[in-house]
C-alpha cells in the first residue's frame, strides 16, 4: 500500500524508548551528566536555575556532558536550551528563543513541487537562508536550484552556476532540490554515533551538539542534502532569525553537519516552510501526508507525480510533477 | 613481576641508546611530527576550511590514508599466518617485524580517522553504553570496532612475543599457537572486508558501490603489506648487520607477485563494467580516466598509478629480476606508489566527482591535509622505529632477563 511506509514513522520506538529507559539511562551516561552538573554547578557558584545567568566555562563543561537529544530528560533540555541561548547572546548579542516544540501527533509532512511553475529565481533559497540562520560566509544553502535543457532530467547535464538574473530561459527547465526527507535514510544509518534520526512526523532531524563531524552521512546521502560547517558559521547580528528549534535553526557551530528539516520550528507550529511561502509562482505545496483534504494529498491523488531518485530504495517524501 | 619490570627497564634503555644516525632519524620524525601538530592546531582552531574538503568532496587525503595504511596493517600479518599455519619456521622471526609494521600501521589509521573529525572533543559520544554507539548500523562503527581490536591485537602479539623472547622462553619464535594464526587470518580478511565496506556500501556512490571492491582492497593489500614488509626488512637487515631475512623475502615477493597480478586484474573487470555499459557508474569512472567537460586533475595520477603498477608486475613476474634485491626494492616501491595513489585519487576522490546531484566541483588536497598527514605518518615511523629498536635485540637474544 502507497502509505504503509509512514505508520513506521508514525509509532518510532525510539521515543517509547526514550519515557522507558529513563532509569537505566540514568545509570549509563546519568554519572557524566552528574558529574558535568557538580562541575559546572561548582564553578559557577552553587545551584542555579536553567534561565539563569551561567558563566561561559560551567556552560562549556554543561555542554562536553550534555547527552544525545533522544536521551535527555524535559529538564535536561530545557539547560541545554538555556545554554544555547546564553551562548547566542555572548556571541552575537541577540536573544533568541530556543524551542522544543514535538512532533504533531498524526502528521506526516511530505512536499510536491511543480516544475511547471518554477522559473529559477531562486527566492526560496534566500528565503531559507535568512529562515534558518545559514552560514553567510562561508556560503552554506540548504536548496540547490539546477537548471536543465528541456528534453531531459539527467541531473548530469544540469547546470548548477546559471544566472538568476537571466531565468527563465525558453529552452530550460529550472529543478530545486533539497532534502527529501527519506522514510528510509541512508544518513541515519551510516552516522556512527546516532547524531540524525527520522522524528515521527517524518523530518529527519540532527542534533548539532552530538554530531562528531565524521561526515559519513553526507557521503552516504544520494541527493547531496547534507551540509557541514567547515568554518565558524558567520551571520550578519541584525539578521538572526530569533525564533528558533532545539533540532532546526538554531545557531550552528563548526565542524557540525545540518541540513534542511522542513522549517521544523515552522512547521510543528502549523505554519508553511520558508521557500514554500517565498516561492513566487505557488510552485511548492507543503502539508501533512495523514490528512486526506490537505493541499500535498490533492497534488498526489490528482497529478502525475514523481520522485527523484527512487531507485536509490530511501523512500523520500518529496514529488515533483509537471502541469 | 620482576621480570617485567626488568623488562620495562631495559625497554626504555634500549630506546634511550643509539647511534647517531638513530638520533638524527629521531630528531627527522619529531620535526615531521611538529609541523603536522602545527597545522592540526590551525584545523582545531579555525576548522575544517583549512582543508580542501567541501560539500561535494567531503572525504579526501585522510580517508584514502586511513584506508591504505588499514589494508598495510592487515597484511603486515601475513608472515604471522605462514609461520603459524604453514609451519614456516624460517619467516618466524621476520613474522615479528610483520606485527610491529601492522601495530605502527593500525595507530596510523587510527589517527587518520581521528584528524579527519569535524569534533574531535566529542570522541567520547561514541564510546558504547557511555555514548551511542550505532552498531551494527553504522559502518564507521564496525571501522572503530575493528580498528580497536586490531590494536589491541596487535599490541598483545608484540608484548607477548617480545617478552616472551626477553625470558628466553621462545628462540625467536612467536607463540605459536594455533588460534594466534587462525585469528590473524581473520583479522586480515575482515578488516580489509570492513574498510571497504565503508565505502562501497552508499548506494549514493555509485562508482564505489561494487561488490568487487572488498577483493580488490584485499588484493591491494596483499601489495602493499608485503611490499612495507620487504623494503623494512632490508632496512632494519641493513643497520644490524643482519641477514636471514631471505626466505620472508622470497616468500613475501611471491605474495606480492600474485596479489598485483590479480589487482590488474580487478582494476581491468572493472574497466569493462565502466565503460562497455554507459550508466550512473561509469561517470566517475570516465572523470577518473578521461576527464569529464574539461575537468580532469586526476587523469594524469591514475594511468601513472597503473602504469607504475604494471612495471612492478614484470619486476616481480620474472623470477631472474625478482631475486636481484634492487629491482625488487624498486619493484616494491613502485607497488606502494601505485597502491597509494588508487585509494586517493583513484577511488575516494572520485566517488564524489560529480557528486550525486551532477555537480563538478574538484579536489586537490590541502597544504595543511598533506602536513597533517605528513605527521601522522611521523608519529606511526615513530612508533616503530621505537619498537624495532626494543626488538631486535631482544628477538636475536642480546638482551636477556638475568636472574
């Protein structure tokens, strides 16, 4: 069946996992955490709350023990949240909002874009890089525009430096790509330390505090989706965006790998990804797959679609179709 | 327990005492490793962008490095096999040189894997039951694994045979115990089977996703671990005066003859597969070869590799050129190079051009990539020049535990 795919998505047994074993991950890694704490706690003077004002050594103590997002406690991330949000505010003096907005129960999110539409002006990257607090230098995108000869959609004939200022060109087709969310993801297995996962509502998310940085997923993902931070990331202070995800746009650090996850701390709020709003023409549709009378339904039910790549077997969520 | 504190002693006088040209050769290694210290500060401090790696090619010199001197650490235990299995009891004790080339080799990888690291503070978040450990997902995992037990091995193996040696319990021998052959056996089969496991198994990449890589790593390896084992058994032979190295070197060049043969070999299946059918496989494969819409910086790097490759098949092939020691060194050179350069430029670069979205976009390494790397290797010949040092006197009975 077309759909059987997203119920394993849907009841992900890592998150009972995670209410389960709380005890006995306590007595795996809870001594680090604890030791972390008395450290950090010490140094900084005695107990304090998560708003509170820690200095930037018991926060970078905090930050060696903090623990893999999927085995953090309510409490536990709510520190490191504080953290985060101290950190920003010593780096480029903005508050910003860290939040931790769950999955949607019964959402699946899934994308359609119509290349009919797309002219190539690329308004959805720029979009997506001030959303999502990108790296301005060096250059970080999550959304890779190629430009195609009419006739073929062999991705190694595209060209992928065309001038925005000359779309569209009557012989051309314009092809925006991006991470497509697999039900069945290539990065999540080869990550050796379990950095990126697939959330139940289908966006395959990383935690940037756990990544190692071996980049074993970005070798591993056959639509190139996947993007490291080679360098401290560097973005304009007037330009943060404040309104943040633990697992979204955050600010970055280097050596970390990110990638796109639907506007995450947008979209578990009910509202539409940056590039989809961006989007000139209307090309992109964005909703949930589990709902029948939504718009991404309307597009699979009614339009021939297709998705890139399918023999790659990752099962992704996003389709392109022509009208 | 006195005997291993007499043998710890004399472990470090041994490395404390040399002549001067092992002084100098010290004081080569300790600069090589300086300068790649140097240049890794520079890559912790401002990041991975002090490298030539980017989002297109995201794995380069350290990588290829990795999985070279993995394969020169998993054959390096060839001898260990022949002596133990076949009842070679004349490669006995070059077997021992055999294992201290593999335990230096396997500190190596290691460390290429480590400098390769985007958080290298973060190593602790892969430890089992303390971190997460995505096993048996994950293929860096296995790599980790085996690369740990290999060590670990390895280092055992040395310990032992040394020490053993140093009581007088084994003449030169190492333990010869069937299940230490049985394991290197394994040992060498399935690391060189993980390490290209790593990359052949993304369906992502398509000119690495091939089930004929494992063989070919394995053929590759049996090149370059004996070809390390020989050059290295002159070497040491060369200043110790010492010289009943000759049957290892025979049956080493034997190994090596057979191993490069069958390498060509694969490299030419290969060839067929790339380039009789036109599919999403062969489009690296005609980069690597013949360049691709003007780009071609590794043309040039794979046909010396093979050309140099095919060289040392008729060295070793013929039996008159093979037993005259300079063409055999030569040969064995020639080998390494040509093994060295297919893993680099040859089959880790050019699995990322073009990249999965059709994108050009080349890689050359780094100034920083080549001193870095420059330093492991210092840091490994350390290793084993120390190692050497403690024992070849022990293994030739001139150090002895007195009573």
């Amino acid at each position: 069946m077309k759909w059987s795919g997203f119920s394993k998505a849907r009841s992900n047994p890592r998150r009972k996992e995670r209410l389960l074993s709380r005890r006995s991950l306590l007595r795996r890694g809870g001594w680090l955490g604890s030791l972390g704490m008395l450290l950090g706690g010490g140094l900084a003077g005695g107990a304090r709350a998560a708003t509170d004002e820690g200095s930037a050594f018991s926060d970078s103590i905090g930050d060696f023990f903090q623990k893999q997002y999927q085995e953090m406690t309510k409490d536990e991330i709510q520190e490191a949240i504080g953290r985060i949000e101290r950190k920003a505010k010593r780096r480029y003096n903005v508050d910003i909002k860290v939040g931790d907005a769950p999955p949607p129960p019964g959402v699946v999110f899934g994308f359609a874009l119509n290349l009919s539409r797309c002219t190539g002006v690329r308004e959805c990257v720029e979009a997506c890089v001030q959303e999502n607090n990108l790296s301005r230098s060096p250059q970080v995108q999550y959304i890779r525009v190629v430009e195609l000869k009419k006739g073929s959609l062999d991705l190694h004939e595209s060209n992928h430096y065309y001038d925005t200022e000359k779309v569209p060109l009557p012989d051309k087709i314009y092809m925006p790509m991006q991470c497509v969310q697999c039900n069945n993801p290539p990065c999540v297995k080869a990550c050796p330390v379990d950095a990126t996962w697939l959330e139940p509502d289908g966006i395959v998310v990383t935690d940037y505090d756990w990544c190692i940085g071996t980049r074993a997923c970005m070798a591993a993902c056959p639509y190139s989706a996947r993007r490291f931070n080679w360098a401290d990331p560097v973005i304009p202070k007037d330009e943060i965006n404040t309104d943040t995800h633990f697992l979204g746009n955050r600010p970055r650090e280097r050596g970390v790998v990110e990638k796109c996850t639907n506007c995450i701390q947008r979209s578990r709020n009910g509202r539409n990804p940056a590039c989809v709003e961006a989007c000139p023409t209307g090309a992109r549709v964005f909703g949930n797959l589990l709902d029948p009378t939504s718009e991404i339904r309307y597009v699979l039910d009614n339009k021939r679609v297709f998705r890139l790549k399918e023999e790659a077997g990752c099962d992704p969520k996003f389709w392109y179709y022509f009208d | 327990m006195r005997a291993f504190g007499s043998f710890c002693f004399d472990c470090v006088k041994l490395t404390l005492r040399g002549k001067w040209y092992y002084w100098l050769w010290l004081v080569v290694l300790l600069s090589g490793i300086g300068v790649g210290v140097m240049h890794y500060g520079d890559q912790l401090r401002t990041g991975m962008v002090v490298t030539h790696l980017s989002d297109q090619v995201n794995w380069g010199l350290y990588i290829a490095n990795f999985i070279f001197m993995g394969g020169v650490a998993a054959a390096s235990i060839v001898l260990v096999i022949a002596a133990i299995l076949y009842k070679r009891e004349d490669v006995s004790q070059a077997a021992l040189m055999g294992v201290v080339v593999a335990l230096s080799a396997v500190i190596m990888s290691s460390l290429y894997i480590l400098v390769d690291l985007g958080r290298p503070d973060r190593l602790w978040h892969m430890i089992p039951f303390i971190g997460r450990y995505n096993f048996p997902y994950s293929l860096l995992s296995w790599d980790a694994l085996v690369l740990n037990v290999y060590l670990l091995f390895t280092l055992w193996l040395t310990g032992t045979m040394l020490f053993k040696n140093y009581r007088g319990q084994a003449q030169g021998a190492p333990i010869m115990r069937q299940w230490v052959g049985i394991a290197a056996m394994v040992f060498v089969i399935g690391m060189v089977t993980v390490e290209a496991f790593l990359l052949s198994g993304y369906e992502a990449r398509p000119f690495w996703n091939t089930a004929v890589l494992a063989p070919r790593f394995l053929a590759a390896a049996f090149v370059s671990g004996p070809a390390v084992i020989i050059l290295v058994l002159q070497v040491v032979g060369w200043f110790d005066k010492q010289r009943a190295t000759a049957p290892a070197i025979d049956l080493l060049a034997i190994i090596m003859q057979a191993a490069l043969l069958f390498n060509l070999f694969l490299v030419g299946v290969e060839m067929f597969t790339h380039f009789y059918t036109q599919g999403e496989h062969s489009i690296s494969a005609k980069y690597l070869y013949f360049g691709l819409k003007g780009f071609g910086r590794l043309v040039p790097w794979i046909w010396i590799a093979h050309g140099l490759g095919v060289v040392a098949v008729c060295l070793v092939l013929v039996r008159a050129l093979r037993q005259r020691r300079v063409l055999l060194n030569i040969a064995c050179l020639l080998a390494i190079t040509e093994i060295w350069i297919e893993k680099t430029m040859g089959l880790v670069i050019p699995g990322f051009i073009p990249t999965s979205m059709g994108e050009i976009f080349e890689y050359m390494p780094a100034e920083a990539e080549i001193f870095i790397s420059v330093g492991v290797l210092s840091i490994g010949l350390l290793v084993f020049t120390v190692l050497v040092k403690i024992a070849l006197p022990i293994v030739l009975g001139r150090v002895r535990y007195s009573t």
